[in-house]
C-alpha cells in the first residue's frame, strides 16, 4: 500500500528518489515525502507534502543535493493526510529518520509510555512511535539501535531507517510487509517494491519476515532481528523498466486490458504438452501419486484474487471431479478452521505480498497442510513460503485494479484443473479438447478488443445509473462478481452481483428502468435458464445489457464475444465488462488508475 524508496552511492539522491516515488504512485497514497544526506553535510534534511508525488517535488528547495536518501508515499492508517502526518518521521533534535509500511498493533501503549517519559509528539502516526525508540536507544551502531526498538514493537512492518551519526549506511527491516533490495554497481537501493527500483538494477534481495539489512555505498548484509547473519544471493528480474511505462497509452488500465492476449500466451507457452494431452507445471512439486491423495481443494485470495479463486475452484471441480471451493483469505484466518491433511489450499495474489493471504499461508504452514501458490510476482513472499505453485507470468500489473493478472490467473487454474484431471480421471480426449480451447484463447481475446469502441457507447450510455445489477448462474457468477467489483473500484458506481437464480429470492424488489442489469449469458446448458431471469427483468421495465455468444432477445443491448469450451468461457466473458468500467470510469471524469481510497497491494490488515 505505502511506498518505499531508499537510495546510497554517489548520485544525487533527490531527483532519483522522485523518480522512484513516482513509479510507485500506483499503489495508492494521500502524501509523500523523503530525508537526505551525504557525508559532506553530515545532517538530515527533509521534505514532506500531503498530496502527489508532484505536490512534493514542488516543494523540494533548489539546493536540496545529498546522496544517501529514503522517501515514502503514505496511505493513511494511523492519522488523518496531511504535512505532519506524511513520512519520514525524525525526532526532535532531527538525527533520525523512518519511513514505515506497516502497522504496529502496539502503537497506543507504546505511546503512552513515551508520552509519561516526556516525549513530545508531533504526528498521529504509529510509525512515529518507532522513531522515538530507536532515538531514544543508548546502544552504540544503528543496527543494534533499529534491533532494540523492534523488539517491543508488535505488528508488521518494512521499514528503512537514517541516522545523522551514521550517515554511511541505510538500516531496513521487513516482518510482514515487503523489503526489496537492489544492487548496484558501488550504490544500493532499497524499496517495497521492484517497480522503483527496475530502471537502476536488475539484480535484487527479497528480505524475508523477521529479517534486517545494512546497506553501504559498496556493500551489504543481511542478518536476523537476533542478530544472525544470513546468506542472500541476488536474483535477476526478468522485468525491464520499459514494462512500466504507459506505451502510447492513455492510462495503465488501458495498456493492461490490451495486453491480455499477449499475456495469455505468455502463461501457456512451453506448459502444454500434446502427447498426453496435458501440461507440465514443474514448479507444484507435487508429485502423480501426492495429486490422487487430494480429496479437497480450499482456494484463498481476495478481492479479484477471490474472483477468480471461484472460477478456478469450478474449473478444478468439473475437470479434476475433486471438491473444491473459495473463500476470503480475510475471513479464513479469523475462523479457527479445521485443516485437513488431504485438503490442498491454493492461494492467490497478484503480488504474493498481500498481508491477509500470506497470514493465512503462515497459518496453514504451521498446521502442517500442503500449502500452493498461484501468484504473478517470482520471489514474493507467498512464493517463497508456499510448497510450491504456479507463476501467472502477467508482466508487471501498474493499475490498481487488475485486469490482466486476473485473466491470467483464471488461465493458470485451467491448467492446474486440467493438470490434476489427467493425472486422475478426465479423459485424452477432453484434455485435448482443453488444450484447442486454451489455444484459442489469445485470438478470441484479441477479437474482443476490437469491439472496444462498440462498448465505448455502451458505457456512454449507461454511465448514469446510480446504481447496476450484475447477474450469472454457476460459471457465470464470479463473472458477475469481478465486473461488478471492477465498476465500483473506478467509477464508484454502487454495483450489486447476485446468482441469477436468487433473483426471485429478494434483489428483484430493486428492479426498475433506472436500475439497469449486466447479465452473464453464455451458450450452454443453463442458457434457457439465463433467459427465463432476463424475462423476470423485462416484465418489471428494467433494462438488459447482456454478454452472451448470441444476441439475446430480452436484452436492451448485447455485447457477442467468441464462443469457447464451455470451461473456459469466463475467461472471455470477463474482459468486455472491464473495457466497459474503463469507459463508464472515463466518462464519468474518474482518475482511473488511481481510484479512491485504493491501494495495489494492500499489505495490512
């Protein structure tokens, strides 16, 4: 949610830091702000600003010059947004300085303690609380200061500390929200996300929970909270900066939605393998025999991971036969559930930092259970606690609602569906049959997009609902769920996703000519019983915007999109209602990457 950036070497750190903010500008933040030095100044200077990144650079004094630097872009928790709010925090005779991700779940208590010893404080903030400790400490290196203070600290954090005394180094901490270090040639960079730190290096240090580091100009190491030194080898990012750039396009959204065909092919390239009509996922690290052990699938994730946890639940129940079912990471964890050893749990983030499905993995670790990861980003921490899983090889996803990681995502669990039905009872034949539909995918998703400007005046024309209804039957109500969810994030239009079949049961006291109806038909064995809701709508005058394989009689419009094996039709069905919360959203004057009240990763509770 918050945005790290931290910088040591012998460029000048201001304009880097800004440069680093702003590629993190996605993850949803109300304020921004940084502290530099360098070892001619000696002192600590800093500049803070509720508001954009822009706002911030607007502040910056002309001979604002250092080069060693940490910045920060706040999402507020603790305290409203505004200047004295903003990160970094420094303590009152300015020698040290934090900036947070994170909440620390102590923080009153803490306060309280701090207050009757006579500290005075400016902000509302937790993370303040932590900046006192570590000033406070009468230890001698800024290791064993931050280490001290983290000791009576309970909550999650990733945080990166400066102090003037030790104006050499950059002191970082991760437990619970992510800590990335980028290694430079005679300069380190650290952030909570590789985003900032990709147009400078390509070789990184993912900290993991419970772990520091010291980052020097020429050097680093990594150690425990404890102490202990630990082993870390840098990894090379496959990513290029290029992938975080806009590309000719108007917003991410829409550079996202269409690359979907691209990125389809990119998740099934070199996994399929024709002999035996299946694929190969050698990362699940689970072999034939474990896979016919598996009596029940648990699916985690939220939000749109949710989403598409419920067709992927589907998918594996119809080609594996294996009983599956989605549920909140969220509520997963708060409901002391039974863990089962034959019970396989997957769980689902495009980042693999969300902190409520990573607590759920850590959770179900520690009660012995085989644990998956289905995840769009290599090295995350869900990928590494997992047992194993699959990469949904998305690309970098910048917007903050998600599009293409959650096609890809649903694709991923195709093939993990069609994987664990070979291996038990689904014939060649389907798999084969499989395989030319998931084949096909690209194509017909590229076919879509080229009705863009068709659903462009759709969306002009229903822009001003107050409120919509979305509706599908069994594979078509995670549809319904994820499109309703889309129009709410960006266009903040109230949107409601029921079964089609609990229409009678209730929501068809809503209906009305201003409550229009998005309605998830697709041709298969419940096509006559899609219709017959469309005719329960009609008959109370309200509107229809179908998408279906076949114009549908009922409805006032309908977007036709390419008929594949019924299996994989959501993954179709999907992507016209994302390109119309996009034009709702654009109509409607919205800032559509950055909505509301938002983060991309939402890495707290």
């Amino acid at each position: 949610m918050c945005g790290i950036v931290g910088y040591i070497g012998k460029r000048d750190v201001a304009p880097l830091l800004l440069e680093g903010l702003a590629r993190l500008e996605y993850r949803g933040y109300d304020s921004a702000g940084m502290v530099i030095t360098s070892p001619k100044s000696g002192g600590l200077k800093m500049v803070k600003a509720k508001g954009r990144v822009r706002d911030l650079e607007a502040r910056v004094p002309k001979r604002f010059t250092g080069t060693t630097g940490i910045a920060h872009t706040r999402w507020a928790t603790h305290g409203a947004p505004s200047d004295v709010n903003s990160h970094p925090h420094m303590d009152p005779e300015n020698k040290v300085a934090v900036v947070h991700n994170g909440i620390v779940d102590n923080a009153a208590e803490l306060r309280a303690k701090l207050e009757a010893d006579g500290v005075v404080f400016a902000s509302e903030t937790d993370t303040e609380v932590l900046t006192h400790l570590i000033a406070r400490s009468q230890a001698e290196s800024l290791e064993e200061k931050v280490r001290e203070a983290l000791k009576v600290v309970e909550g999650t954090y990733g945080i990166a500390v400066m102090h003037a005394d030790f104006n050499d180094r950059i002191v970082v901490a991760r437990n619970g929200s992510p800590v990335v270090l980028g290694i430079g040639e005679k300069e380190m960079l650290v952030a909570s996300d590789i985003a900032a730190l990709i147009a400078h290096t390509r070789q990184i240090v993912t900290l993991d929970d419970g772990e520091m580091a010291t980052l020097k100009a020429d050097e680093f190491r990594t150690y425990t909270t404890s102490g202990t030194l630990t082993t870390a080898t840098p990894e090379t990012v496959e990513w290029e900066a290029a992938s975080y750039d806009m590309g000719g396009h108007d917003t991410y959204m829409h550079k996202e939605i269409s690359e979907q065909a691209d990125a389809v092919d990119r998740v099934l390239r070199g996994r399929i393998d024709d002999k035996f009509s299946t694929v190969h996922l050698g990362g699940l690290n689970l072999d034939a025999r474990e896979a016919r052990g598996i009596r029940r699938v648990k699916i985690l994730g939220c939000g749109t991971s949710y989403h598409a946890g419920m067709i992927g639940a589907g998918l594996i129940e119809g080609m594996a036969r294996i009983p599956a079912d989605a549920e909140p990471a969220s509520e997963f964890r708060y409901r002391n559930p039974v863990v089962d050893p034959d019970t396989l749990y997957i769980a689902v983030s495009q980042s693999g930092e969300t902190y409520d499905v990573l607590a759920a993995v850590q959770e179900l670790k520690r009660k012995g259970a085989r644990v998956l990861g289905v995840v769009n980003v290599v090295g995350s921490a869900i990928a590494r606690e997992a047992d194993g899983g699959v990469y949904v090889h998305a690309g970098p996803e910048v917007c903050v609602v998600s599009t293409k990681c959650f096609t890809n995502t649903v694709v991923a669990f195709a093939l993990l569906a069609l994987h664990l039905g070979r291996i038990r009872d689904l014939s060649v034949a389907d798999g084969k049959r499989i395989i030319e539909g998931l084949r096909r995918l690209p194509d017909q998703i590229s076919e879509i997009l080229k009705l863009e400007d068709e659903i462009k005046e759709l969306a002009a024309e229903y822009a001003g609902a107050k409120s919509m209804m979305f509706i599908g039957r069994v594979r078509g109500y995670p549809v319904a769920l994820e499109a309703s969810l889309k129009l709410k994030e960006i266009s903040y239009i109230h949107a409601e996703a029921y079964p089609a079949s609990e229409l009678k049961h209730g929501p068809l006291a809503l209906i009305e000519p201003a409550l229009p109806t998005v309605a998830i038909v697709p041709n298969d064995s419940l096509l006559e019983k899609n219709r017959a809701a469309l005719e329960e709508i009609k008959a109370r005058s309200g509107r229809i915007l179908a998408v279906a394989h076949q114009e549908q009689e009922k409805a006032d419009h309908t977007i036709v999109v390419p008929k594949n094996e019924d299996e994989l039709d959501p993954i179709l069905m999907g992507i016209p209602l994302q390109l119309f919360a996009y034009h709702t959203a654009l109509a409607m004057g919205r800032d559509i990457d950055k909505p509301r009240n938002l983060a991309k990763s939402v890495t707290v509770e």
